[in-house]
C-alpha cells in the first residue's frame, strides 16, 4: 500500500504500526519528532498502535534550536 511521508510517497504494509514504519525509515529514535497523520497529531506513547492506512498523510517534523 501507499502513504505519503512528507508528501512523498512510500510504500509500507497493510496496517503497519507507525513506530515500524518510523523505524524503516531510521526516525524512530530520532528526538523532538512530532508526528501527524491526516492533519491529527499522534502522540509518541500511541506510535506503537496507530495502523498505518492506505494513502495516509504522515507529516513529521523535527524540533530544532536557534534563533
């Protein structure tokens, strides 16, 4: 099936959990991510549940600092 990871797309199993989709693509340890999936924020305790549908919009987004 096919999602879209920052408007990309990617190719990921049917219902694949967030976290092993995050792990595939090396952010799954990655600190200040915050993800969204269809313009909803998933929180990290729910990455592990949250099954991955067919043309999902994921948006991650990582923290940074400066000014």
């Amino acid at each position: 099936m096919v999602c879209y990871v920052n408007n990309l797309a990617h190719e990921a199993t049917d219902n694949q959990p967030l976290a092993d989709l995050l792990a595939t693509l090396g952010q799954a340890q990655t600190r200040g991510l915050a993800v969204a999936v269809n313009d909803a924020v998933v929180p990290r305790a729910k990455w592990a549940s949250h099954a991955v549908q067919p043309h999902d919009r994921i948006l991650l987004i990582r923290a940074t600092q400066g000014g």
